[in-house]
C-alpha cells in the first residue's frame, strides 16, 4: 500500500512579480512623460550612491575610534559597502571606456 506521489507545484511568484511591477511603475515615473532617464543622469546617480556609501563609511570610522558607541561590525559592514560598491562602479567605468574605444575603432 503505498501512497501517490503529488506532483511539485511551482513556487508563488507573487512577490516577485508584485516587485518587478513596483519597479516599473517607479521607473516609468522617474521620467518625464515616459521618457527613459539618460545614461549621463544614471551615471551620476550611481556615483553619488556610492560617495554617499563612501562618507557613511568614513562617519562610522570616525565615530568608532572617537569612542561615540559606533560597534565594530556596524563599521566593518559599513567599509565593506563602500569598497564593494566603488568597485563595482570601477568595474562599470571601465566597460564604458572599453565598449567607447571599441566603437571608435570601428571603420564607417
């Protein structure tokens, strides 16, 4: 006697699918009239992101060593998004400058 086996069912995608939708209906009002937002505005986003991560770094350093109660892994976790997102936006810059010199070595 043994018991059937129940087929696997997928797993709920609402949350998922209600993010995606959040996201959109924020880019879609981001620009003007449906317009996409530019690669120079998104660039420039991007790295005041990353030089806000930086100075929230820098401020729980100096919190930390002025003994202002900032605790050791708030800090570290701190150092840690800065470096991980200037690298990432290193790493972005970099496949700019390639993909540019790329196209300007294309023959017309």
């Amino acid at each position: 006697m043994s018991m059937p086996i129940s087929p696997i069912q997928p797993p709920a995608l609402a949350s998922v699918d209600s993010t995606a939708a959040a996201a959109a209906g924020s880019a879609a009002a981001a620009g003007s009239a449906g317009a996409p937002a530019s690669f120079q505005s998104l660039l420039t986003e991007a790295s005041g992101r990353v030089e806000q991560l930086n100075q929230t770094a820098h401020e729980a350093v100096t919190k930390f060593l002025s003994g202002q109660g900032e605790e050791i892994h708030h800090v570290a976790l701190s150092l840690h998004q800065s470096e991980v997102a200037f690298e990432m936006f290193m790493q972005v810059r970099n496949k700019v400058i390639s993909a540019y010199q790329e196209v300007m070595r294309m023959q017309l």
